[in-house]
C-alpha cells in the first residue's frame, strides 16, 4: 500500500508506533520496522544523552529498516538536555523524528539541516496548521479517544480527521483509536495517509513491558479508561485502577485548589513500578479506549500482516462489492 506517508519515510505500510514511555525500547521499534511500519524509540525514557546513543544503537543493530525517535518537549523546571539529545539522533543516523508537546521550532533547522524528517504530533488542527507552518513534514493528529494527553478540545478522529485533511497540505496519520485494518481503511477514508498505533503495540510479544500490563489490556473494555488532571489543563487518558480512584477523589475533593504536588504520587515516577514490574495500581499510565478492541497479544509481524490483509480485504472485497467492483 502506497500513501504519502509510506513515500515521505520510505517504508513499506502506511503504520506508526508512537512514542511511549518505558515502552518504546529497541525491541519494539526495531521489530516494527522489520515488519514494514516505523517503530519509534522512546527518547525521554533514556535517562542521558550517552544512554540514548546506546539505545540508538542498539536498534540500528537489530533492523536496517528506518525507525524513529520520540521526542517531547515538556514545559518542565528541570528540562532535559534537548540540545544534547538533537545531537545524539543525528548523530546516531536516526532519519526521522517524532515531536511532541511544545513548539519545535528551535530544534527543526538542526534536524532538517541533518537530513531527518519530522513528525510532530499534534492534538487539533489549529496546531497542525502551526506545525505545517513552521516546516514540519508531516503531523500525526491526536484524536480524544487516544490515550496519553488529548489536549483540551475533546474532538473524536470521526471529526478531527476530515477537518485536518480539508486544511493541512502536508501528509498526516491518524492517532488515537488504531488498532485494526478497519482503523486503517477508517482513517484512510477521513483523508489521512496512514496511522499512528500506541495501545495495540503495548499488547504485543515483543513489547518489553511486563505480562501484567498486556494483559490489563486484553482484559479492559472501551469504557476502563479515565481522564485525569482536567482542572490542571494537563488532561490524559489513562487506564483505570486504585491510583487513579485516588486521583480522582483529590481532583473532586480540591476542585479549584488542586496543584500538581498534590497527585505528584499518583503520577510521577511511576512507570518503572507499572512497565517494569508490573505494579498495576502504581499510578497512572496512558492508555487507549482503543483497549476494547485489543483480543490477544500477537508478534508484531502477525499484527500489521494482519491490518494490512484485513484493510485490503475491506478495500477490494467489501467496499468494493457496494460499487459492484469487487473481483
């Protein structure tokens, strides 16, 4: 399948693996890669610069294919070293980047001047017309039912799709609700040119996260998601458990006086305890309402061999038996 995306990044399916934290490993991208999508290294899971590089290494030893790093940009009091690490990826030959968060535009000329394709994921269209502007080359739009942050305008891919693509011209993947070749063909039909997956790829063999967290998913339903730090203007979608009961509660209970310090247990420093050890009632994790239509835990070439036969099959067999053209 060809789209504008596949062209841009120079690979195979119209499929990307978003950067999630203590998830986008090596194993991951580099297996995603190898079964013709991008996968995508996590850059702010690695502690340093020095571990980046190493990471970056690690991937380029495991596949030839491109693969991505993650890099977002968060409006913090101790900011990592985005310098160090620009340098790192194009020093490690990485060929395409996926930002998020801020603005990148202080780190765009250094990424373009190196040759490296840009991604920046963005939660609106306001946003992705201001990514287009700045010279990225493609957005990957972030629609409510995605997990992780959603932004603050609560627009469904059924909406924010068909609005992207009347406006942008440069190419944009669907993110938020991906999981099958119908998210595909879906999100295909709304004007994107492929898609962004983050929750399905966790419930894969070759996520390196703990049985626990696969299984949570599998498990969950469309309705075992909760949106978290609301009144913060920071809202995320996350999976439901203890934690997030308590967080909840403090959120209800303060009201106009919550300040972060005061869920900072239920939301910091967390995912080691969730990914690692699978801790599921650590704290709070990004996660997808996509979890309901997650069944099983597949290798990563059986699932995007499986989208891609599936969005095929929807393409010429069922669609196009309503126009009376199927074979």
């Amino acid at each position: 399948m060809k789209t504008r995306i596949t062209e841009l990044l120079n690979i195979e399916h119209p499929i990307i693996q978003g950067g999630m934290h203590y998830v986008g490993f090596a194993e991951l991208a580099a297996a995603v890669s190898n079964a013709g999508g991008l996968g995508i290294i996590t850059g702010l899971t690695q502690k340093t610069p020095a571990d980046l590089a190493n990471e970056i290494a690690r991937c380029h030893d495991m596949t030839d294919k491109p693969f991505g790093v993650n890099v977002t940009f968060l409006p913090t009091v101790n900011a990592p070293d985005y310098p160090a690490i620009i340098k790192t990826i194009i020093q490690g030959g990485v060929k395409i980047v996926e930002t998020a968060g801020n603005n990148p535009s202080q780190v765009l000329p250094h990424l373009q001047d190196a040759g490296i394709k840009v991604v920046h994921k963005c939660t609106s269209v306001r946003h992705a017309l201001k990514a287009q502007s700045i010279g990225c080359d493609a957005a990957s739009v972030d629609g409510f039912e995605c997990g992780g942050h959603p932004g603050e305008d609560d627009v469904p891919n059924m909406i924010l799709l068909p609005r992207a693509a009347d406006e942008l011209e440069i190419p944009f993947v669907a993110s938020g609700g991906q999981a099958d070749g119908r998210s595909l063909v879906a999100s295909l039909a709304m004007g994107a040119d492929g898609m962004n997956m983050g929750t399905r790829f966790i419930a894969t063999k070759e996520a390196p996260v703990h049985e626990n967290v696969k299984q949570a998913i599998v498990n969950a339903t469309e309705l075992e998601t909760r949106l978290v730090m609301r009144p913060l203007r920071n809202t995320e979608r996350v999976m439901n458990n203890a934690a997030v009961e308590s967080l909840l509660e403090k959120e209800k209970r303060l009201g106009d006086q919550l300040k972060f310090e005061d869920i900072i247990d239920e939301v910091a420093g967390v995912y080691p305890r969730i990914m690692m050890e699978g801790d599921m009632d650590a704290g709070a994790w990004s996660c997808g309402m996509v979890a309901g239509l997650i069944n099983d835990i597949p290798t990563v070439q059986e699932l995007i061999d499986r989208i891609m036969a599936e969005a095929e099959s929807i393409i010429e067999t069922r669609l196009g038996g309503m126009l009376g053209t199927a074979a």
